[in-house]
C-alpha cells in the first residue's frame, strides 16, 4: 500500500486511503473477517435483507428474516466500528507524522 499523507489528500485521495485502510483491515484483521463473512453469510440466504441493505429495497419480511436483520444491522455496527478504530488510528499516525515533519516533535 502506499503511504499517504492525509493533510495533503484532496477529497479522491483520502476516499482512497480510507478504502486501502479498509481493505488492510480485512486481510489482516481475523475478527474483522470473521464479522463479514457471518454478514455475508446473511445477506446470501436472505435476498430480502440484502436487498434491504444494499439496494434500499422496501420488503415485508417474515419472522425470521426480522431476527436475522436484527443480526446482520448488529454485526454492521461492529463492523463499522472496527474500521473507525482504524481510521482514527490512521489519522493519529498521519498527526504525529505531520507535527515531526514541521518541527512541533523531535
């Protein structure tokens, strides 16, 4: 991957340094993995709630198909934050970076 700096990123750039965090945490972190794929699992055998979720598709669902919404929006929170750990850390690393390349740290 390559290095950025996030204080001299337009708009494209740092979308894109954000994808690449992204995708580093979903081959490097297990529990991430494992989060998705039980996600995914979902999502495959219920059309209706990857529908909901991907297209913004209006569905009646049945009792199960409820539950495992209920599941699948659980296991996105999670997701979602796991990859703000990230990206927080990601902009840490750039403030540090950023404070030692104008002399504020030695």
């Amino acid at each position: 991957m390559e290095d950025y700096e996030l204080f001299n990123l337009d708009s494209t750039e740092l979308y894109e340094c954000i994808s690449s965090a992204k995708i580093k945490l979903k081959n490097t972190n297990a529990n991430y993995k494992e989060l998705y794929r039980k996600l995914e699992k979902i999502k495959d055998k219920f059309p209706n709630i990857r529908g909901i979720l991907e297209d913004e598709q209006h569905s009646e669902l049945t009792l199960e198909e409820s539950e495992n919404l209920l599941k699948a929006i659980n296991l996105y929170r999670n997701i979602l934050q796991m990859e703000e750990h990230e990206i927080f850390f990601l902009g840490g690393k750039e403030t540090y970076n950023f404070f030692k390349k104008i002399d504020i740290l030695k």
